[in-house]
C-alpha cells in the first residue's frame, strides 16, 4: 500500500513538473524531481498511457545529432468552463486544461430577469459557446461560475443578492442537470482575485487585497497563499459598513449620495466624470478625488487588517487608475504603518470569467490529489483534436 | 530515499496518535493510524529508543488477566519557556513538551526601562524561574516569546513598540547567547489567540477573529485554520484607523479621549467606572455602552471582512463582560451580514504568556516534521526527572 502511494505521489511529481515547465525532456523531468532516470522514463510512459501527456517528437537538426523527445502536457485533453452571471451580462469561456481561453461568448441580459428566464439565458450562452468549439457538455472535465454576493457550501447566495430572487436558486444543481463533471461556484470578486494570482498582478504574491472599484467598490483577500472565504463564504464584504463610505463610493462621482442599488447604477455618469476630470474641470477632479477618497478608506482597514504585499485595484475603475489612484495611495500611505506595493490590473473585463476558469482549473488539479491520476483519454472526443483556435483575451 | 521516507512520515503518524490520544495500546495504534500490528510494534520500540515515548506497564487487574502495555509521550523530555514582555510585567512560564505549565514566575518593571535594563530584568526573572524548577538553560527545548508592536521575521518590532528604544532590540540574538534552542518571537495579540485556539475559546475553529479588550484594543486572526501574521507581520492593526475608534476605547471608560500613550494608562479608572457601572450608576453605564460601541466598530470591520466562526474577547475588560459584551455583540448584529459566535476567553491573565509556551511547542512539533524524528534522550538531564510540580493555570 506504502508502495502504490509513493508511486501516485511521483506520478503527480511527475505530471506537475511537466505542467510547470512545459514540454521537457527526461534530463529535465530527473533534475526537476530529483527522481531517477528508469523512474521518470516508468513514470511518463504511465502518463502517456492515461492520456495526459503527448509525446513530442524532436526535429531532427540535419548534422546528424538526435535531440531528445520531449513531453508535453495534453492539455486539450479536455475543457474547462468559465461562467459570470452577472447583473447586466452573461459571459462564458471556454478553455483548455491549461486555462488557455479558446471561445468567448457574452450576452446583455435584462437586470430585472427573474430566476427561471435568467438560468433559461445562461442555459443558451452555454450551448451557443459550446458549440462555436463544436464541443458538447460531455467535453468539459469542471465547469466554475460567478455569481454577486456571498457563496455558501452548496453555491446558494443564500444571505443576499443584487438578481431578483437569486437567493433561493440551485445553481450548482441546475448546472449538474446539463454537466456531468464538476460545478463550482464562487463570488464574483473572490475570482476576480483568483485570475489575478493566476494570471495577473498577484502572480507569486501569497498575501494580497484585491478592490473591485467599479459601478460596485468589493474587496476579497488572499492569505498565507490561500483565498480568505470565510467560515460561511461572507469574507469580502467591509463595503457594507457606513464608515467605510463604500456603498456610496460611485455615487460620489455622479455629485449624489445615492448607489446603493446595483441593478440602478448609471455607468455612463461615472465615466463622464473620469472625462471631464481628465480635460482638467475642477469640480470633477473634486469628486474623483473624494471617490479614491472613499475607496482608501475601506482599503487602509483591509491594509491594516491583513498587512498584505500587494494591493491589486481591478474593475471598471482602472481605465482611469492615472486620476485616482495618485490620491488613493497617499490616503492609505497615510493611515498604514506598513505600505503594500498598489498595481493595477491589466487583467481585461473578463476577469470574473477568468477566475471562473481558474476555480475549474483547480478542480481538475485537486481531482488528480485527492483521488489519484485518472486515465485521461476516458473523457477525450474528436472535438478536443478539432480546429482549436486560441482567442485573444 | 523513498522506503527512509516513508519510514519518517508513519514514525511522525505514530507519534502524532499518541499525543493526541494519550497513552495507547498496540491496538488503538493500529486503529488510529491503518498500520499493521507489525509495523506499529517496530515503530514504538523505535520511538522508546529515540526518548520520545515511554512504556506504561499495566496493572494487573487479580483476576488472571493481563492488560496490553500502553506506550505514553514523553513529555517531561524537555521544558518549553515562554516569556511576556509587557509594559509593566514580565512573565516567564516554563512548561513540558505538552505544555502543561510546571513553572509561574512573574516581576513588575517600571515602564519607563531602557533595553539594556529591561533585557536584563528579562534575563533575572529566566534565571529565577529555572532555579525554581532546579533546571538549566540547556534542558530548555524551544523558547516563544510575545512583545507587543508588529514582529518581522528577524523578530524585531522595527515598525514600532510602546516600549522605549525597542524597535533596535535583537531580541532573537539575546536570547540565543543564553538558550541553545530555537527562540521564536511574536507579537503579544496573535500569541493570546495562538493560546485561545490550542486551550482556550477558539479550540476547533479554523477562521476566529480575536479581540483584546483591555488598556489596549488590539486584534488578531486565523484564516483556514493559520494564523494571520502579514507580509511583514503588521497584520492585525486595524485598531490604528481613527474611525475605528479603538486608540480611544478605554479613555471612553475614564470619560476622556486620551488614552493613546501605552506607558501611561490608568488601570484603576477603568476598572472603577466598570464597578460603578455595576452598581446602577447612569453615567457610568453610559460610558460602558459607549465603550462597547467603540470595540464593536472594529470588530464589525473585522467579521465583515472575515467571516470568521468565532469572535473570541480576552483581556482585561472581561471580567465585567457581562456588562458590555451584550452592547458589544447588539452592535455587531446590526452591522455584519453574518453573526458569528461571540466568546469570552476562559484563560487567565496570562493567556500571552501561553501562547508564547504554545509557540515553543510548534517549534519543537515542526522539527519533527522538518528534520525527522531526532533522538529526545540527548537532550535529557536529571532535572526532567525531577521534582515537577504541576502549576494551576
């Protein structure tokens, strides 16, 4: 028993150095694992057989030398799903093992839509992507989905959410029916902050704020490397208290203290005022400035609450991140006792969706720990070998 | 490698089965951890001839019987030293390697003390102690101790301390030169909650926030079962926010806004408007409710950002928690989108102190799991087999 442990154990050793590094050869994977040469040839062979890992023959060099084979993680083997519901649009990505997005496909959706017509609308987006790849639901090895306010263990929104009666609704139920892999679903912000650890300006920090500043001001949190959830998935959520003037956060760019609403924001209001700031009008750049203002507030207690390396700004926000952050960072500079290193994030507006992919990624990723490395070819279609096209993102 | 591996991780196993469930059979061994009998049998002879693990002969129960033979930690191997440098007090508890408190010696210090004389009052109160339990600085395993400000990883409070000059103190250095051990130093908040979670409220929980309630209002965290320590080890301060209001919660209590100087806060007006308080007094009792909203504007800040399971409050306003904690937790209620559950610390004024012998103790648990089982005896003096005398806590 001791023996096939030690042997699962090196094929994950095996399988994440060749993930990591990208195609290598057997020198390469021997001094990655510290494994022996028969080992690793044992190992790979067991990986190409299960179907997640391509052998990659060497081009021959034409003087007569012979480069070695190389290996390569298979990651079309299968696809990931990412979902973000949100208030006014649907988004869904599709990407390889590897979280390479290779279709995106949105739709604008009425706010006011109540539960049965917007799972009907995520329904459809789901089946328009799926086939823009020619891919079926039996294709995606886990599917990960965004959702505004807190997610408890069954993926309910259970304590609150800006759609119409989303409190009551079974998303990870409704979207087993249509998937027969795993469902996950996770808070809109928190996976903002999962794309930027992946893929943006958090990569390698293990200590992180992210503040979403956009028609919504939200925060989320990684510590000792791990996402902050909470014990009932409400971590995030210090906008709600007054002091932390939040709430009114956008308002305050529109000259009023309303906002509160989120089906009622009027996105256009705040970009004028970006605008006009940027063209130089003074009462503009006093609201943009009483804005950052207002978002260092809610960032100082997080500062000084986690004392974080790195303090991510993402959302609607940033394409003016010139104008405001200047003043924000001088305003948590001055309440701090230590000052995080503030970037913003080059991540797109898919950003949700893109965590989405990442909470599917890791699905995929803990399935290997927790039940050992599966045959992967079980799950394979001609559609994976098919006219794959990477998008841009 | 792998079978030496293998044989270190269920040596570990082994070990950790009987720590936790006290002194055990064969079978129960078997049991906790899915080894065969042999490979149990063999383990424990090992771990009897490393130091770590005593036989417990059996009783006879008269009747023919013969009962299995139980094998016990060792826990008088060596001694852990965890020390407090308070403002006012220094404390020094010794305890074995469970850490059961064997040895309470505490000295009052003036305020006002400048490093070289603090650390040697530090080092006198150490000498004093260990005389008291007829032991040397060699039998001692591991020593933890708690300062007050935030603690980077050299151990230093180079960002601030209410003690004068601290900040340049190499405590990790002084305390070497005397302990040939590891010496570990962190901040006196987040070692009462270490203390909290290994003994005290928080046991079982994996996200609690704490809270100090006393001169000082102070706050730490664990997160997914860790310790919230920081970047830099500044987390936790969020008390520094002025709209947090907590640098003025015990001035409340005197009828003041002063109360931001740690050297010179008086103790007794504190505790005198709790007692009249007690009494019915209206003025009183409206400054205990005012004091009550002072801590609870943090700790809402804290739980919404958190999500924790449990808020635990220690310090030295819980002895009147009865009078301010229901205030305290009607504030909360109202302010976060989840309750979580409130208690006050059961553990005595020396909680700090605690969790710096709970520091020792991982440092000793985590060279087990970093450097293998390492022969205990070497380490062994006749003073372990002495006179113990459990202290009551």
């Amino acid at each position: 028993m001791a023996t096939i442990q030690v042997r699962e154990y090196n094929l994950e050793r095996t399988l994440g150095a060749i993930r990591s590094s990208g195609p290598s050869t057997t020198s390469e994977l021997t001094r990655a694992t510290g494994l022996s040469r028969p080992s690793i040839n044992s190992l790979v062979s067991e990986l190409v057989g299960l179907g997640w890992v391509d052998v990659v023959e060497p081009v021959l060099d034409g003087q007569g030398g012979r480069p070695p084979q190389r290996f390569a993680f298979r990651s079309r083997a299968g696809l990931l799903v990412g979902l973000d519901i949100g208030v006014h649009r649907i988004s869904v990505l599709l990407a390889d093992l590897d979280g390479t997005v290779l279709v995106d496909h949105q739709v604008a959706v009425d706010p006011t839509l109540a539960p049965p017509e917007r799972l009907g609308a995520i329904d459809q987006t789901l089946r328009e992507a799926l086939a823009e790849h020619g891919a079926s639901p039996q294709d995606v090895w886990a599917v990960g989905a965004a959702v505004t306010g807190p997610v408890d263990a069954t993926g309910r929104t259970s304590l609150f959410s800006p759609l119409p009666g989303w409190t009551d609704v079974d998303l990870v139920g409704h979207l087993s029916a249509t998937f027969p892999c795993p469902v996950s679903v996770e808070n809109d912000v928190k996976l903002a902050l999962l794309a930027e650890h992946a893929w943006g300006a958090a990569q390698g920090a293990d200590d992180v704020v992210y503040i979403l500043a956009g028609l919504r001001t939200g925060a989320a949190a990684f510590v000792n490397g791990v996402l902050v959830k909470g014990h009932a998935g409400a971590a995030g959520e210090i906008g709600r208290l007054p002091v932390v003037r939040w709430k009114k956060a956008i308002g305050i760019l529109r000259g009023d203290d309303a906002g509160d609403d989120e089906l009622d924001v009027d996105a256009a209001a705040a970009s004028t005022t970006f605008e006009t700031a940027r063209r130089g009008d003074p009462g503009a750049r006093r609201l943009v400035r009483e804005y950052a203002r207002a978002v260092a507030t809610g960032a100082s207690a997080l500062v000084l609450t986690l004392d974080p390396e790195v303090v991510v700004l993402g959302g609607g926000s940033t394409p003016w991140a010139d104008l405001w952050v200047p003043e924000f960072s001088a305003m948590v500079g001055r309440s701090v006792i230590r000052m995080p290193d503030v970037r913003v994030s080059t991540l797109g507006g898919d950003h949700v969706a893109r965590g989405a992919v990442r909470l599917a990624m890791s699905q995929v990723e803990s399935s290997h720990l927790t039940g050992g490395i599966r045959p992967a070819r079980a799950r394979l279609t001609d559609a994976d070998e098919g006219a794959a096209q990477p998008v841009a993102t």
